[in-house]
C-alpha cells in the first residue's frame, strides 16, 4: 500500500506541468507587430599615415626621372629628368593613396512595424 500511494504521489507530481494545454497566452499566438530587415553597408577606413602613399611617391618619382631623362640634350634633358621625377611622384602619391584603404562590409539589421 505504501508503495501505491508513494508512486500515485510520485505521478501526480510529474504530470503536474502537462495539465496545461494550448497556448497559456493567446496574444502571444498573434503576427509578430515587427519584422527584421537587414542591409549590407560598405565601410571604408584609411589609414592616416599609411606606407603606400610614400612608397607610390618614391616608385612614381623614380620612375618619372627614369621616363623624363630619355627625352632632351643638355639641359634639357635635365629639366625634363626632374619635370618626370616630379610628375611621377605626384601620380604614384595618388595611386599610393588607394593602397592605405581597407573596405569591409558590414551588416546593419533593424525592426520595421509591419502594418
């Protein structure tokens, strides 16, 4: 007899929680008031004092002086040697430039109420 009524309490203590059924809350049941949406942004960060600036300043002056000192005789050839050399330097600053940035995408998700 012991043995009956310890498992009949035993029963009744387990089965305690599933004499719920359906959803204790109806509201809870409804559409969500909101939906999440989410886009894709594009993030650039340059670097203040990258090396690509001075490298593209040191290869694009060498290489303007190298392109500057075929053309001219005398001292001309030497104007068009530094008139190359200062070019360059100035084109490869800019493409130097372009080397110090770093694009990354990043993901912005947000709720919007749905009507």
């Amino acid at each position: 007899m012991k043995h009956s009524a310890i498992s009949a309490a035993l029963a009744a203590v387990l089965f305690a929680g599933c004499s719920q059924s359906g959803n204790p809350n109806p509201q809870q049941a409804a559409a969500p008031a909101s939906k999440v949406v989410c886009s894709e942004q594009r993030v650039e960060r340059k670097q203040e004092w990258g090396t690509g600036g001075i490298a593209g300043t040191a290869i694009g002056g060498a290489a303007g002086g190298l392109l500057g000192n075929q053309f001219g005789k005398g001292k001309g050839n030497t104007a068009m040697t530094a008139a190359g050399a200062v070019g360059g330097a100035v084109a490869g600053h800019e493409i130097g430039k372009d080397q110090d940035t770093q694009v990354a995408y990043a993901e912005h998700c947000h709720d919007v109420p749905v009507n």
